[in-house]
C-alpha cells in the first residue's frame, strides 16, 4: 500500500525547496536594510554601543557648512542636550538648511555620524495655514 504517490512527494519537496528560498531571501534582504530609527539623545548617551551599526538618526541641522563646488556637508545634528557632528556628501533635499528637521540614514563612528541618505522635514507643509480663515 503506497502512502503517497511519486507526484505528490515531487509537488511537496518542491514546494518546500522554493518555499524556504523564498524565505531565505526575504530575511536576508530585511536583515540587510535594517536601520534602528534612534533620536541624537539616545544614541549619544553611550555612543560606543552604535558605533558601525546602521542607524536612521533623528535631530534638527546646525552649522551646516558646504564645501565649495562640491556636493561634500558639514554639519551637526543636534536634539535638546546633545549633538552629533555629521558629514554627507550628495544632493540634499531643498528644505535641508540650519534648523530643519532631518532623518539621516548611515553609520556613527568615533568622529561623527557618516550619512548615506538625508531627508528634510517640512515642517510649514503641517502648520496650519492663513488660507480658508
């Protein structure tokens, strides 16, 4: 008396094969672009257990200086007591200036946060507005 026929064990290992790929993958890929989402407060508390992880750093811009014909920044991210100095190079979103509001996506390191992505908040988008008064 056969349990399961040759067909169904096939359709069953290769479900399971494909399955587990798929699996497989999917965890990589996530582990991958995971960025714990920190404010400048809490990762400049005890900054060593940050060092080389990535990170989405929350905070507000602060004397930010660009360097001549070039797209290389300079600046500090700062929150309530603490600050972080931060560099970038790239092209930056056309509200990143002194005092906007930002998500940096990089790494910290013993001489400052190294940033990979920058996204300005807008914050006049959410006050509310004389229109319609």
């Amino acid at each position: 008396m056969e349990i399961m026929s040759t067909r169904t064990v096939r359709v069953l290992l290769s479900v399971l094969v494909i399955g587990g790929s798929l699996t497989a993958l999917l965890a990589m890929s996530v582990r991958e672009s995971a960025a714990f989402y920190k404010h400048v407060d809490e990762v400049m508390v005890s900054p060593d257990q940050w060092y080389g992880k990535p990170l989405k750093l929350h905070g507000f811009v602060a004397d930010l200086k660009k360097r001549t014909d070039s797209l290389h920044y300079k600046f500090e991210v700062t929150t309530r007591e603490f600050s972080v100095p931060a560099t970038y190079t790239g092209i930056v979103p056309d509200t990143f200036k002194d005092g906007s509001e930002v998500v940096l996506t990089g790494r910290l390191s013993a001489d400052g946060f190294h940033a990979d992505e920058v996204m300005a908040k807008c914050p006049s988008k959410y006050e509310p507005g004389q229109a319609g008064r």
